[in-house]
C-alpha cells in the first residue's frame, strides 16, 4: 500500500524536498501519516497521504447505476478533503494543526500535504489503550514503535492520564473558541480522529472535511456544507471518509442547524469517551440516522447525569457536576460555550493553571515571569513524566532567550532531566544544544562582566553532576567543557570559586590527555595570577582533585563565607607522576604568601604529590619546601605539627628506600668486596721499628763474644764446588712444570725429556756449577704473554707491605737452578734465603712481563700470615743461626730488600721467604748474592768473587748466544740483561767496600 502510495507522489513537489519514511505513524480518518525530515533544514515534520486507490476495492460487485453514484461519491470525498487541507492551512492557531507544505495532487489521483511533526492522532492512542487493557494485541506491537526518517525507532510513551486529558481538552477548547468567536466556523466532525497530538504532546485540532461557517456569518473563504449530504450514508465507501454520527450533535441530525452550540455538543461526547472502556462515544448508532433519532426519543438511552452519562467507568465529579451536564443537553442554548468551559471547575487545579500560565507566558509581565518561574520548581514533582517532557520542557527552552530568565529557567530545566527517567535522551535532544548556544555559540568576549549570564553559568556549574550523568563523554568535551572553561575564565570570583569546586564532578567524564593538556593549564594559570586568597585556596584544592586526593578534610580552612560544597574525589590519578614534579610543584615552591590558610591548603597538594614522588625527588625537592614553610610566623602548634607529621612520614619513606636500595647493591657486590680504605695506608716511617730480621739470641751471643758458629749454612760461603754432592743443577721435565711451575727467563728452553733414572744419575755426577748453554735449535717464536698490568689489581691483606705487588704467573719454560740440599735440616733450616726444593719449584716467570717472580700459591697463602714489614730495613746476614726444628721462616725484609739467589737451599718441609720488592728479577740475586756474601764471609771474598766472575761471563754467554739466535726478537732481553748486569756491578763494589772492614770487626776493637 505504501509502495502504490509513494509510487503516486513520486513526481511531486513534497517528495522532491522531503525525505519520508516508509513507517506509518497513524492514520486520522482517510490520511495517513508518515515522519519525514526536510533535507535543507533538517526539520522533522509529517506527511499527510490519502491514496485514492485503496477506494477501489469498494467498488468491486457494484450495478452500473452503484458504479456511478460510487465515482460521483468519491469525487465528492476528494473535494471534500481538499477543502480540509486548505482550511488547516488558512487557519493559524497553537491548538490547530500547523500546515507546512500545502496540498498537492498526485499522478494517481491521490493527495498529500506537510504538516508539523505528529507522533499519533487521539484515536489511535485510544486503540493502544484499549489494547494494553486488554492485555495486548497480538501483531500490533508495532503501534507502540515510532521511526523518524533517519530509520530511527524508539518507543512511543503510551500516557494518558488526568492531566494529559484536562491539558488536551483545554487545548482543543481553545482551538474551538477561535474557530467559533474569530473565524465564524463550525467544526462539524469532532472526533478522536480530528485530534492530532504533535511531538511536545500538545493537542492539535484537525479533520475539518465538514467545517462550515456558521449561519448568518459573512464567512466566504470556505465554503458551506450541505448537511443532508454530509449525513446521507454511503455503505460502498468506508466511515472514515464519512460523517461520523456517534459524535455529532441533535442540532445537525435532527434540527439541521450548523451552530458553534453543535461543536459543544460533540466535546462533551469525546470527554466521556476518554474517560469510557472500551474508549468509546456513548451513543452508538452504526451510522444509521434513523437509529440515532430513536435514541434521543428516551431520556434512558441518552447520556445524562443519571446515567452517569453511559460510562462504564466513573468520572471525574468536575465533569459531572458542573461540565457535563451543560454540555450534552439538547438544548443547544443550555450549553456552555468554548471560553465558558476553559473557566469551568474543571481546570480549577495547579496544575492545569500551571499550563494554562506558561501557554500565555510571552505575554505575561517580567515581575509575573520572575515570580513563576520560582514557584514553578516547586509543583514539578507532581506533573506528570509525558508532560513535563512534552509540554513544560519545551515551552521553558523557548524562553532562553530572555538573559535576565536564565537563570531561573535552567534551575527548572535542570529539576526536569533529574525527575525524567529518560533524562539522556531529553537532555541530548533539547537541553544540551541550548546550553551551547547560549554559553559558547553567542559569547564572543568571555572576560566582560554580564551579571545574567553569569547568575545562568553559575546554575550551569552548580548543576554539573546532572550534566554528567545525562551526558557521554564525548559531548561533555565538546559541548561542556568550553562552558566551564567560560565560567573559569570570568571575573568574577564567585564564579572562579564555583568552577574550582566543581572539578571533582568533572574529571571522571574526560580522559587524560585533556585533563593534563586542557584543564591543569587553565588550572595553574588561574592560581598564579590570581590575587585572591580565597582563590588561592581553591585552586590548592583543584590541584589535590586533580593528583586523585580527597578534600574531604575536618579542620577548618577559615573560607566559610564562600560556602564550600563537599565534593566526592575521584578514584583515579588524573594527573602523572612527571606533571606533579615537573610542573605542580614548582607552583607550590613560588608561593609568596604566609597565610596559614594557604600553607595548609598547600600541605595537602605535598602531601599527596609525596605519595607518588620519587624518593630521591622527595628528599631534594618536596623536604625542603615543607620545612621552609612549616617554620612559617603565622602557623600556630596544631598546624606546625601537620608539617612536622608529615616531614617524618616523608622521611622514613626516603631512608626505607635508600636503605633498600643499598642493601640491594651491597648484596650483589660482595663476591669482591675490599678494604674501601686501603688507599690510607703509607708503611711505617724507616728507623721506627725494631726489626728483629730472623736472628735469634745464639746469634746475638755469638756477636757479642766475637766467636763464629761451627758451620756456615751459607752455601755461597765456600764457593760452589763446596756445594753437597747431593745438590743438583735439574731441568724440569714437563710433567714436573704442570705441577710445579719453576723460574722462567727469557731465554729459557725447555729440555729434553730423559728418563728419570738416567736424568738423575747424570745429575749426580755433575759438578756443583756449570754453564748453561742453550738449545738455539729449540726456540720458538714468541709471544706476548700477559703482565701484571693486563689484570685488575686485587686487595692485599694487611699483613703485607704496602709497596709489594703479586705478579703473574704465567707459564713458560725454565731452567731449575735447584738449590743445594744439605744433610743438615736444622743447618738448611737456619738459612735466611733457603727456598724449598724437594718437589716444589719456582714458578716460571715470562721475561717481558715483569722482573719480579711470583711466589707459589703456599707462598702466596703464607704471606697472609706474616707481619708487617719495615719499607726500608736492610737482611741480616746469610746463615746467621740454625734452628734445630723446622718452622716457616719469616723475613723482615722491607719493601727494597734483595731477593735470594735460586737453590739457595732445599728444605724437606715448606719453608717461605717473602721479598716485599720483588720487581728487580731472579738474575739480579746474583750480583746480590757476591755483594752479600762478601760483607759476610771476608775469608771468602776471592772465591766467592771468583765464582761471580764465572757467573757473570756465563750471563754474557747466554746473553749473546740470546741475541744472536733470537735476533730482533731478543731486543727486549739483551737490554734488561744489561741493565741488571750494571745493578749487579754496583752491589759488588759495595760488597768489595763492605768486605774491606766490617761492623763486627769494628765492634770488636771496641771491645
């Protein structure tokens, strides 16, 4: 049907404007209804269709001659709805439906116009209620569902109550005084179809296929009706293009008079079928005059006050008493008329005057427009919901436009979306697009002082939970936020001071990038250029709401006067960790004032920031702030100790946290944990110690009386071929250097392996010295080796010299000078330089790392043990006692004592000796070795310069056989030889001048 019915207004005018819907909203008598949607403007409003093509199925099985008067009645239906259309669109008046677009003819032959947006008629909202009493229609629920033309669907609020029936019906009476007193017109046909009810709920009067002017009147734009055939009925065609008898008054039926009385007569039939079940009219008669004329013979069978009318329902007692009764009579001059019946009982209540008031509103004075609107918030809880949507919301809206009503008018708009439980959708369709406008579109200079539109912001501000709860998050952005910034931005402190306090409503509806991009900075600037203490004050406390604090606090701030309004905190941090320290606080830091108001405001925005801060950030910035200001002239004891509390919490947090921190580090360095002070250790001052250097009280006695002892256990002391046969010259083999790592030098080779009885046999029978003269065919190429300076230096003990360092170790191939063993133990024993031989050998030494040896690891163990060590104390003389057991013998040497020569004698247990300056090399304790063995023996010094002599050319020997197979690879050797044969040179002429008198021999002739 919808199809054929667009398919005829295809090429029109209205559909070429107009996008329509394709669901019905209702039908009023022969139209039908459809939402549409302007597409310039965007309205919403209604198409009225009438599709003469659904006629057709009446004419089916009809005579010619029924055919013809079918046609000649169907023109007259045409006729007589073109006529409606034109005579709604003459008349303009609120209770009469609004024309927006006038009647067009369609290619079918039907007919169309635009009227103002209708959401049902009356008689179809009878049907629905009739339904719903019922308990439903099945397959009619789509009765209760409106679309637009966007193919927006939402349920139709189905609503009539007391007060929709009194607002309607003075509406309807209204459009009824203007027809009947100005236009001279009688309506004719009013039925629950002839009323339409618009989008706000108001009754509109419509359905004038019958109108006509009243008789005697010099009304000529419309043209009268013939009553006996308006009244004659045609079965072929359907009632809805008919006369409807059921609500027309004895005046037309039976008199045939078209007065105003006539359309009175008709009002008081539709009251009582809005208040009948079913939502009937009391006299029934199927469209038969002859029926109805019966009914008005018997005072039973017509509606009177003993009746109750022939409701089956009861009424209210303003209609039976005073209303009714003056309307359905059969005298037409007993009936009240239109303005008679506005005035009645009826509407004596506050409610419908409350209508009745604001309808009349733009005419009213300011002081009755003031006084209104403040009473008007008072009686809201008792309207209805539908109404005070529809009707009260909407006429409010309207009257924005006054600047000295908005603030007034918000108080009562805003009581509305907080009754309404579709507040969301009232608020996004109506409200929120007026608060826009008038606070942000028409504002152009924000910073001027306009008391009205500051008292309507402040209502706006004070209102913002409202806001939020009806609003979603990306309309309060865009919409609200601007309005806040607004009242932020004004100067007018009370106004600031709102804003201030409101934030708590306003954070949980914005997102984080706008709260620290948007909001702070209009925050922060408010606090820094504001001269106001109050204010001050306030925006400290925006500043904790903002850092996810609470100002829910008990002592007092002393600003009372400006009527704080405790506000619930929001949950969530607004503001990060980096804003707080970076830009929140260095405002704190600035503040100039003493006041206690202010320090204790800005104790709470500490307070909170602390909570967050970093530790380290707490202790060099917030600590500070808080002492400065706690020491403040104006504090008294209650608030110094805040401060005080606070200090300390922020401190233990502080020492919690460092304390963790290193003990965390502490942990994961103690694996290489040192002595931290080693570096304030500087030896002993020389002379300042008495060292005893290893002698013993026989050797002390033995110098004292001149005597000398039985023995030397000096092995140098009668040359080397005085050597025990015993004493052996070896090489090590390699199984022997895995275990035992011996001296190394530089020109070292490793020797042949042999096996161990003939190596030891030839041993054996070796001389006591020789010379050692190298492989030249068995060098290798060579290579960097690692030094004591590619390594880390490690912590000494505090028991060894502060001079001495640990060299490496590496291993190479050496010679084993292999000490001389002796039979006597307690001899070997007693000799300050003898170095275990039996199976422990020197560790090998790479020549280009460094001139000092390494001790073994036992050696290196044994150190640790011994005390400390003069720096600059001279050895004591070799051999000098003999001990009878064997014990671990401990030199005193210093820092720059001379190394002993190697094999200087074997032990058959461990015995160490510690030189603490070990850097001068294993070659040079030969040339120490003579010097020292001349101060010592002076009976000895030829052959023990003697056999230095042989040493010394076998050095050269090996030297230049060095250079020569090496060759530029030898450089580094040749020039460490030399410099320690130059060392070696010097201590014996320092022997050989030692050698010529003694201190003993001196001593002696003292005594």
């Amino acid at each position: 049907m919808f199809a054929n019915a667009l398919k005829s207004i295809g090429s029109t005018n209205i559909s070429a404007n107009y996008s329509i819907s394709q669901t019905l909203t209702s039908i009023a008598g022969p139209w039908k209804i459809y939402p549409a949607k302007n597409k310039k403007t965007g309205k919403e409003c209604s198409v009225f269709v009438f599709d003469k093509k659904s006629l057709d199925s009446h004419r089916s099985n009809l005579s010619r001659a029924e055919a013809a008067e079918f046609k000649r009645a169907l023109d007259v239906v045409i006729e007589r709805l073109k006529k409606e259309a034109s005579a709604i669109a003459r008349l303009r008046h609120p209770g009469i439906l609004e024309v927006v677009e006038p009647v067009e003819e369609t290619r079918g032959g039907g007919l169309q116009f635009v009227a103002e947006a209708v959401t049902a008629s009356l008689s179809g909202l009878l049907q629905e209620k009739d339904d719903q009493e019922r308990g439903g229609a099945s397959g009619r629920a789509s009765r209760y569902v409106t679309e637009d033309a966007d193919g927006n669907r939402r349920r139709r609020e189905i609503e009539i109550d007391e007060l929709e029936i009194q607002k309607g019906l003075l509406q309807v009476s209204k459009a009824l005084e203007f027809m009947h007193e100005n236009a001279h017109l009688v309506h004719g046909n009013l039925t629950p179809d002839a009323i339409l009810i618009n989008s706000k709920g108001d009754w509109k009067l419509s359905g004038m296929s019958f109108c006509s002017p009243l008789e005697g009147s010099a009304q000529t734009s419309i043209q009268p009706i013939n009553l006996r055939e308006a009244l004659r009925h045609t079965p072929s065609l359907p009632r809805s293009v008919q006369l409807n008898i059921d609500y027309t008054s004895p005046d037309f039926v039976i008199d045939n008079n078209l007065t105003a009385s006539a359309d009175m007569f008709s009002l008081g039939l539709l009251i009582v079928a809005l208040y009948n079940s079913p939502h009937r009219s009391p006299i029934s008669c199927g469209g038969s005059l002859s029926a109805y004329q019966r009914l008005f013979q018997s005072s039973q069978t017509v509606p009177n006050s003993s009746n109750n009318f022939l409701s089956s329902r009861p009424l209210p007692k303003e209609l039976t008493h005073h209303v009714l009764p003056r309307l359905i009579t059969r005298r037409p001059a007993q009936r009240m008329t239109a303005t008679e019946f506005q005035q009645s009982d009826y509407f004596n209540n506050i409610l419908v005057s409350t209508i009745r008031f604001l309808d009349a509103f733009p005419a009213k004075t300011p002081n009755e427009k003031s006084q209104f609107l403040r009473g008007l918030i008072k009686v809201l809880p008792s309207f209805p919901k539908s109404v005070m949507e529809k009707k009260l919301l909407p006429a409010l809206l309207e009257e924005l436009k006054d600047k000295e009503l908005v603030s007034l008018i918000l108080h009562n708009v805003f009581k509305i979306i907080e009754l309404l439980p579709s507040g969301k959708r009232a608020f996004a369709d109506k409200v929120r697009p007026s608060l826009k406008e008038i606070f942000v579109s028409n504002v152009k200079t924000p910073q001027e002082k306009d008391p009205a539109r500051d008292a309507g912001l402040m209502i706006v501000i004070e209102h913002l939970a409202i806001i939020g709860d009806n609003c979603g998050g990306k309309e309060f952005k865009d919409d609200i936020l601007p309005i806040i910034f607004n009242a932020l931005e004004s100067p007018t402190p009370s106004l600031v001071d709102a804003g201030l306090r409101s934030l708590p409503s306003v954070l949980p509806h914005l997102d984080f990038s706008t709260i620290k991009n948007e909001l702070f900075p209009v925050v922060a600037t408010i606090f820094s250029r504001t001269s106001s203490l109050a204010i001050k004050v306030r925006g400290l406390q925006a500043f904790v709401t903002l850092c996810g604090g609470s100002n829910d606090f008990g002592d007092d701030d002393g600003l009372d006067g400006l009527a704080p309004q405790k506000k619930k905190a929001t949950s969530s941090t607004a503001l990060d960790k980096f804003t707080m320290q970076e830009k929140l606080v260095p405002l704190i830091k600035n503040i100039k004032t003493k006041e206690p108001a202010v320090m204790m405001a800005a104790l709470r925005v500490l307070k909170v920031v602390g909570e967050v801060a970093d530790a380290d950030f707490v202790a060099m910035d917030i600590l500070p702030i808080l002492w400065h200001m706690s020491l403040g002239p104006l504090l008294d004891l209650k608030q110094f100790q805040a401060f005080m509390e606070l200090i300390k919490t922020l401190s233990s947090r502080v020492e919690e946290e460092q304390t963790k921190k290193l003990q965390e580090l502490a942990g994961a360095n103690s694996a290489g944990s040192g002595l931290k002070d080693d570096f304030m250790s500087f030896g002993p001052v020389a002379g300042s110690t008495l060292d005893a250097n290893g002698t013993t009280e026989a050797d002390f006695e033995s110098l004292v009386k001149g005597t000398t002892g039985s023995s030397s256990a000096n092995p140098l002391d009668s040359g080397w071929d005085a050597m025990s046969p015993k004493a052996t010259v070896s090489s090590p083999t390699v199984g022997s250097r895995k275990t035992t790592p011996t001296v190394a030098f530089s020109w070292s080779t490793p020797p042949a392996s042999v096996s161990g009885a003939s190596a030891s046999s030839a041993k054996l029978q070796q001389p006591g010295f020789r010379t050692v003269t190298p492989d030249l065919a068995s060098f290798k190429p060579m290579s960097p080796a690692a030094t004591q300076f590619s390594q880390a230096l490690q912590p000494e003990s505090k028991t060894s010299s502060t001079f001495s360092t640990a060299p490496l170790q590496p291993q190479t191939t050496s010679i084993n000078w292999g000490a001389a063993a002796s039979t006597n133990t307690n001899t070997s024993s007693s000799n300050l330089w003898s170095t275990p031989s039996t199976t422990q050998q020197q560790p090998p030494t790479s020549a280009f790392g460094s001139l000092s040896l390494s001790p073994p690891p036992q050696q290196q163990q044994q150190q640790q043990t011994q005390t400390r060590l003069s720096s600059f104390s001279l050895p004591p003389p070799p051999g000098a006692s003999t001990t009878t057991t064997t014990t671990t013998t401990t030199s005193g040497l210093s820092g720059f004592s001379l190394a002993p020569p190697p094999g200087a004698g074997s032990l058959s247990s461990s015995s160490t000796t510690t030189s603490a300056f070990g850097n001068l090399g294993s070659l040079n304790n030969m040339n120490s070795l003579a010097s020292l063995a001349a101060a010592n023996k002076p009976t000895t010094t030829t052959s023990s310069m003697n056999s230095m002599a042989t040493m010394g050319m076998g050095m050269m020997t090996m030297k230049n056989m060095s250079t020569n197979a090496a060759g530029g690879s030898g450089g580094m050797s040749m020039n460490s030889m030399m410099g320690l044969s130059r060392m070696g040179q010097q201590q014996q002429q320092q022997g050989q001048g030692q050698g010529q008198k003694t201190g003993l021999d001196k001593y002696e002739s003292l005594l």
